[in-house]
C-alpha cells in the first residue's frame, strides 16, 4: 500500500492488476521480495520517479486486448484464496467490476443480475474465462451470441434475463 501511495496509484485501479501480473504474484495483497523484484526489473524501475512514470504507461497494456486476456485471465488465480478452487463470489464481482467496467458493455446488467441472484456461489474458472469470452464474441450485440451448449449455465441464464428485459 505505500508503495501504490508512493506512486500516487489508486488500489482499485487496474493497473496495480497489471503490476501483480508482471510481477508473478501468486497472492492477492502481498509481493514476496522476489516477485517485487521481479516486477521491478521488468519495468526497468530505479526509482520511484520511474514507478511513477511506468505505472503511468501500464493502463495501455489493458488497451491491447491480448495482453487485457492475459491479465484478467491471471487475475483469478491471483485473487482466489489459497487452496481453493473457485473465486469467492464478492471478489468476482470486485475484480469485474474493476476490470470489465469501461470494457465490457452489459457490465451493469451482469452486476445487477449476479447480485440479485438467489445463488451466490464461489465463480468457476469456467464461468470468470467464460464471461470475458462472451464480451469478445458479442461485443454488445445479443445478435452474435449463440446458444451452442458450452457456455456456462450462469451466463446462459444472464442472455435469457437480457432477453425478458427487452
């Protein structure tokens, strides 16, 4: 947290994600000294001038959508608790929010559909690779997506809800 306060970075803002993927962070909210250093040698950080200046140039390596894949893809490893297999559900809806919200066009209609869902489970692998998925094949038009069987029944059912809302 100093450092991000050093830096003038918001913990929220999704380029501390970027700086945890780059620097192989296995746990959400710590860095071992190896996995800071790593980061650090990455980015070619001296100093916190140069923090300053590259966690500036960081926000564009989400404007580039393979690089964007890998970081939200890392992200649920990283954010998941020790030993578990799933995301909690709280930490899900979070990291979306964060991530998906100048992204992903039906991100309100999803934070309004997952929190008023009778079944807040732990959110798969699956369903958190899925959904990013589904952003690329519908980019905010229904009209491509396609009920083929291999989308997770939670988002199967978030396309039924958009379409009882029209």
């Amino acid at each position: 947290m100093k450092f991000l306060e050093d830096v003038a970075i918001n913990p929220l803002d999704p380029v501390t994600l970027v700086f945890s993927y780059l620097c192989r962070a296995k746990t959400m909210g710590e860095y071992t000294k190896d996995e800071f250093l790593t980061g650090l040698a990455t980015l070619n950080i001296n100093s916190i001038k140069d923090a300053q200046t590259s966690f500036k140039s960081l926000s564009k390596k989400l404007d580039d959508e393979k690089e964007f894949k890998e970081v939200y893809r890392y992200t649920f490893n990283f954010a998941k608790d020790p030993g578990a297999r799933n995301l909690n559900f709280d930490s899900a809806r979070a990291l979306w929010e964060i991530l998906l919200k100048d992204r992903f066009p039906f991100i309100e209609q999803w934070l309004d559909f997952i929190d008023n869902s009778a079944n807040k489970n732990d959110i798969t692998k699956d369903t958190w690779n899925m959904l990013l998925e589904f952003h690329l094949v519908t980019k905010g038009n229904l009209s491509n997506y396609v009920d083929d069987g291999a989308w997770p029944v939670m988002i199967d059912e978030f396309v039924e809800h958009l379409n009882t809302k029209k």
